[in-house]
C-alpha cells in the first residue's frame, strides 16, 4: 500500500524558470517530510525538510509547501538550473525521521 | 567529514546463495538503516539498527537480517536469495540525538540475483 505517492513520473522544465514537485500521502500519523535528490549511480541526497508544525521551510532556490489539511507538499525550485535535473523523492516519517516512506520518484529535466 | 559509504558497489549472485552487504556510517552517527529499491520504485525501509540493536523493520521476511558494530558500521545479510532481491540496497546513516532525524544516504550497492 502506497502511503507516499508522487503522481507526476516526469516534469520538463527551461532553465531559470520553477520547478514544481509534488507529493500526496495519505497517513495522517506522518510528522516529518523529506526531499532528496537522486543521480543514476549515486545515492539519494538529502535536499530539505519540514516538519508537520510548520508548513513552509525555505533553503537558498529551494522551498517544501506543507499543506496537512490536503495531505499534500510541494518542492519549488526557483530559478531551476540544468544541474537540477535529476529524480526527485519525496519521503514521509511517523517518528521525526524514523523509517521513510518514498514516493516512486518524480524525473526532473530543466533544458538550457 | 566522511560521508555514508559502501561496498561492494556491484554483486552477482545465484539463487538460495547467501551475500553480506557492508555500510560505513557518516562520522558522528550513531544509526543506520537499510533500505531496498526495486527497478521504477522508492526506497522501501528493510530495518533500522540504533546502539547495535535492531530499532525496528519494515515488511520484510526473517531472512533479510542485519548488525551493528561498536564503530557503528553495518551489515546487511540475505539468505536464500530470491530472484526478486535483484535491487539496489541502500544505506542510510542518521543521529538519534536530536528533534528530528534526517537519514544520509550511501551509493548503494546493486544486486543481481539470477
């Protein structure tokens, strides 16, 4: 069962412009959500977070939306740049960071 | 500050064999989770080792099994491999001692299991 769900497979966006990610989940028990950034080849890299008494955190271009009420976040990335492309996942706790829940990834493509 | 590393970095492997998977934790951490990634999926969370005890697992069978050094490194053991342990398997490296825990990521190490 799917708790974490990223609908959109791939977002293709110009260079200097915002990317938008988002994120669905359905348990009400998450606390804490993560953004990590993914490379083929590499690892996930952790990006930003927000924890569930907050619903904006803000880190240079890059902003997470948190809207509980809908189940619901979102990653902007503004202005988005050609390095920036790369599979995007969304990760959900029910413990301040315990045991991630993934979306299936979103693939983002910024073009020059 | 040395990162989450990993090894191997690639493993080929039989049906009904065994493999041991090895992590390295980042300095100053004291948690490591394991994590299995399927073909097109995310990361599905396999167990959680804190202070050499296991802090937890996901739904996975008895025979995905783990440990924790005094030097927090870890392992990860498979036995009885199965074609569908074919992934990448993930490392990830956290503290316990503050609010909230955000867990760092290792390359990973990629199984074929044929």
């Amino acid at each position: 069962d799917q708790q974490v769900k990223q609908n959109s497979p791939s977002l293709s966006v110009q260079e200097g412009r915002i990317s938008i990610l988002n994120c669905d989940y359905t348990n009400s028990m998450f606390d804490y959500f993560l953004w990590y950034k993914k490379y083929p080849a590499e690892g996930p890299t952790f990006l930003i977070s927000i924890s569930s008494i907050k619903d904006k955190n803000e880190d240079g271009r890059f902003t997470v939306f948190l809207n509980k009420s809908a189940k619901h976040l979102s990653l902007h990335i503004v202005p988005s740049q050609p390095g920036d492309s790369a599979v995007y996942f969304c990760a959900a706790s029910p413990n301040s960071g315990y045991a991630l829940n993934f979306g299936k990834g979103t693939s983002l493509l910024v073009t020059p | 500050e040395t990162g989450v590393t990993q090894s191997p970095t690639h493993l080929i492997k039989t049906r009904g064999q065994q493999v041991t998977l090895r992590c390295s934790s980042q300095s100053g951490h004291n948690t490591v989770s394991w994590y299995q990634q399927a073909l097109g999926q995310g990361p599905q969370f396999i167990f959680q080792y804190y202070r050499e005890e296991e802090n937890g697992r996901g739904n996975f069978p008895p025979r995905f099994s783990g440990l924790q050094f005094p030097n927090y490194s870890s392992e990860l053991n498979v036995n009885a491999l199965e074609l569908d342990d074919s992934a990448l398997y993930l490392c990830a490296s956290s503290t316990k001692d503050r609010v909230q825990e955000t867990q760092y990521f290792g390359p990973g190490t990629r199984l074929l299991v044929l």
